[in-house]
C-alpha cells in the first residue's frame, strides 16, 4: 500500500527554516492545539479562549493543520481518524479551510468525539541535540487538546543523540476508561500470547489513534538522519506495570495493554543508518531500566531502497499489518543454504526477470528472462526479490505454466522486475564484486571485507563485516546477529534490521 503525500500537503514550506533543540532543553511548545467546537464543510470553529498557542505557527491564514478525533465517551469508528488541512482565513475563531472535510467530519461527531485541531511546524531543518527533548502538550482532559506532536521538515530532521519525547502526554491514565475506548480490534486481542505482543492494535491509514499515557506524533521528512542512541516515543524509566510498549504488553490482558503506548506516524523519503532504531517497538535489554521503551503503533512510509515517484511513498506498519517483514518471514529464514559455500565469486549471482500482466488476486504475472547464466535460477523453488516502483519484497515462485509465475505472497501493483536470490550456508567477500544486482540469502555466515558496487540487500543469520569493506551505495541488511565496524562502512541510505531488536 501506497501513502500519498500530496493528502498531507509534502513534506512542508520549510518556512521555520533551520532550527536547532539544545542539548538539555525540552520544547513542548512547537505547534498550537484546540478543541473543535462546530464542522460546516469546509468552515470549522475552535475553542480560541481555552486553546495552546505554540512558539511557531498560529492558527492563522496559511498554516497547515491536522484535524484528529482524539478523544470519545463511548464511539469507536472514527476514534484516530484525521485528516490534514490548510487554513485560508481565520477570524475571530472561525477558520475556513481549502478543502470540505464533510466526507471525513461533520457536526454530528462532535457529539461522539472529541476533536482537536493542531498546528504543523514546519521547518526547512530541525536538528536536536544530545539530551533536548521535543514534545506536545500533554493531552488536557478539561480542554480536550494536546498529545501530538505534529512537524514537517522540507529538508531533514536530525536526532544528535536528542529525542521525540512521548512520554506521559497521551490520554490520561485516570481517564482511560472514559475518553479512550476499545476499538473492536483491540478487544478481540483479549490476551497478548506471542512475543509480537501489540500486534491485535489494527489500524488503517486514515485512523491513528491516541493512546492512553503516552503521545502521539506525526513527522513528515525528507529526510531522517538519526544517532544510534535517539528515540521516538516512551524514552522514560517504566516498570512492567506501566505498559507503555509492546513488550510490556506480553501475557496481560488486552484492557490493559492495548490502548497504551506511543503512537508515530512517520513520512520520509530517505533515512540514514539506524532509522529502524528510532521508533523500537521490543524493549532493549532485560534491565528493568529500559523496560517500556516502545510503542504500542507505528506506521512508517517510506521509499524504501526502490524510489517511488516523489509524491507516493511505500506504508507499511511494524506492529499490525500482516505482510510486514514478520519475524518468522524473515528474522528465523535467512534461506535453505542449499547453493552451499562460496568465497569471492566472479559471476553474476543474480538473474534479472521483467514481470507484467501481473493479477495481484493469484499472486501471478506473465515473465520475460531478460538475463541468463546467473547463479540463481528463474525456476519453482527460486527465492526472488521482486520490486515495482514503490516498495520490495521477498517471495519464493510456487509454479511456473508456460511465460506465467505464482509466487507465494500477494504482489506490489504494477511490480516489474524480480532479482533471483541465491542461498548460500556461507559467504565471504574479501574481494571487489563488480557485478549488479547483489542480493544473497545466508543461513549461516556471511563475512564481508571487501567492496560491494551498487545497492545491495543481505539477509543472513549472522552478518561480519570488517572496516576495510566497502558496500555501495545503500544496503538492506536483515540478520539475527551483527558484528564488525557496520556503523562506519555502512552507507548513509541504509536499512540495518537485526533480530536482537
């Protein structure tokens, strides 16, 4: 599935311009927040004598706002639901919007919901530094805004070892049971009994909802360069007890768990290393120290190594969406290691396939073999990646009738080539390999120390690299363990997974 940027309006004016978070320094004060009081079409008013007014944009003519039904007393269908805005004139608490929002809120709702506007701060660069904070303000249950932390950032968002602060400003606890119900997902969850605990919290892409504790975000970026040691979301000091992640909601019932955590809505077309570290949805040690730092959702749109067209992103959601990189999928299979061993190759390991007339209903498409000799055949059994403009994915072919193939999950729409994936037991790379594609599965070791051209993507049980390898323009790596100096060779637009996470 696809996110359009073009519903959020991109990735901002960047009319802020560069702005920078102090080490030290907590900015709760960045966006303008209040409850909305009536809906007619495209007119909506706000409660302008007990709203938040933010250090940067106002509720004024040319601001971008979200609209977020934040709160409910006992309604669930349209509980996270938003949708984004620009404001064309404001007067007097009155602000007419550029577009009828009639189709997503009406006059009736706000009899169910509690509905909030927000402003969007939109820098050209926000960088924060070690030790600063950015946070909403806390959600006020008297006045029914805050609780989201709304910024855009035409150029990028840097996190120097500073944070997305989420912590304790959602939906009062004490409230919980009276502004934040159940959705029935969320009660069909009834007790978390797997390690993907969180995984029953559904959503879509127009309804994101606000937990109870902790806040919520929505970031829209160009880019995301990240430190290892940033976060988004609950960076505080929780106990079990607290239920504050996905982790913490193992084994407890779902009317504890389930409507708790961080919420982080993440748009961006490119992120550095340690993007996947940002926003943990597992906790990170056993300490009770790190206990709770997690997310109870996140949906994360992006590119992905593939480029999309600039205005659509790919969306996957790393809690509840069932065909994303799942840990069985992916984590616990790095392949049958049937191809055996290998050590600096001198030919292509990847064979090339252009799909079309592809039936995303059967999981097929007509091919044409557009390469041949590589290592990895185009046949039954072949582990492929496939890719369209917008997203990748890992699929094995299940059959082949005459030039049409099935593979065995569902396709990206309008997907158009497939790279054949060898599957070695081990391999080693101390030389240059020169030839494009390279797209290895390794069940056991894969040690890299020479140079890789070009994009790569690696899934491997457990991954080495040394500080003399050099690997391309931008890596996909997927391993249980890593080791060796992959903060300094990795390349700056890179995916790093590990199942430690």
């Amino acid at each position: 599935m696809s996110f359009d940027l073009k519903s959020v309006y991109g990735f901002g004016t960047g009319a802020l311009k560069d702005v920078e978070v102090e080490s030290g320094k907590l900015h709760d004060d960045f966006n303008s927040y209040a409850r909305v009081t009536a809906i007619d079409g495209n007119i909506i008013s706000i409660d302008e004598e007990n709203s938040f007014s933010g250090i940067f944009e106002k509720f004024a003519a040319g601001t971008d706002i979200l609209i977020h039904a934040s709160a409910s007393l006992s309604a669930t269908a349209k509980l996270g639901k938003f949708i984004c805005a620009k404001i064309t004139l404001a007067n007097a608490g009155a602000l007419t919007l550029d577009k009828d929002i009639s189709g997503t809120f009406d006059s009736a709702d706000l009899s169910e919901y509690k509905i909030q506007a927000v402003t969007f701060a939109n820098f050209h660069c926000l960088k924060i530094n070690s030790g600063g904070l950015v946070a909403p303000q806390p959600y006020s249950s008297v006045n029914f805004y805050g609780g989201i932390l709304a910024i855009k950032c035409s150029h990028s968002l840097e996190l120097r070892g500073g944070h997305i602060y989420l912590s304790d400003c959602g939906i009062p606890t004490y409230q919980k049971d009276n502004l934040r119900p159940q959705t029935p997902q969320e009660i069909l969850g009834t007790l978390d009994a797997d390690e993907r605990a969180g995984e029953e919290n559904f959503c879509k892409e127009n309804i994101f909802p606000l937990n109870s504790g902790d806040g919520a975000t929505f970031i829209f970026a160009k880019e995301i360069i990240p430190q290892k040691d940033s976060r988004i979301g609950n960076i505080r000091t929780h106990g079990k007890e607290s239920c504050r992640g996905a982790e913490d909601s193992k084994y407890k019932p779902s009317n504890i768990t389930n409507v708790g955590g961080s919420s982080i809505f993440i748009a961006y077309q490119k992120g550095g290393l340690y993007f996947e570290n940002l926003a943990k949805y597992r906790q990170i040690s056993n300490s009770n120290a790190t206990k709770g730092q997690g997310l109870a959702r996140c949906y994360i749109a992006n590119n992905g190594i593939m480029q999309g067209d600039g205005n659509k992103l790919y969306w996957r959601d790393l809690i509840s969406d069932a065909v994303r990189p799942s840990r069985e999928k992916f984590i616990y299979d790095f392949g049958s290691g049937n191809y055996g061993d290998e050590e600096n190759p001198n030919y292509p390991l990847n064979n090339i396939v252009t799909l079309f007339d592809v039936d995303v209903e059967k999981n097929s498409a007509r091919f044409k073999l557009t390469t041949t000799n590589a290592r990895a055949a185009f046949q039954v059994g072949a582990k492929c990646l496939i890719e369209n403009a917008e997203d990748f994915i890992f699929a094995d072919v299940v059959d082949l009738d005459g030039d049409k193939v099935f593979f065995s999950v569902p396709l990206p729409e309008g997907s158009f080539l497939a790279f054949t994936v060898p599957e070695f037991e081990n391999f080693i790379l101390s030389e240059s390999f020169a030839r494009n594609p390279f797209i290895i599965f390794v069940s056991d070791k894969c040690k890299i120390s020479g140079e890789i051209s070009g994009a790569c993507a690696i899934v491997a049980k457990n991954f080495e690299v040394s500080s003399t390898a050099k690997l391309g323009s931008s890596l996909y790596l997927l391993a249980k363990n890593i080791s060796g100096d992959i903060e300094n060779v990795a390349p700056k637009y890179s995916t790093i997974l590990s199942g430690k996470e």
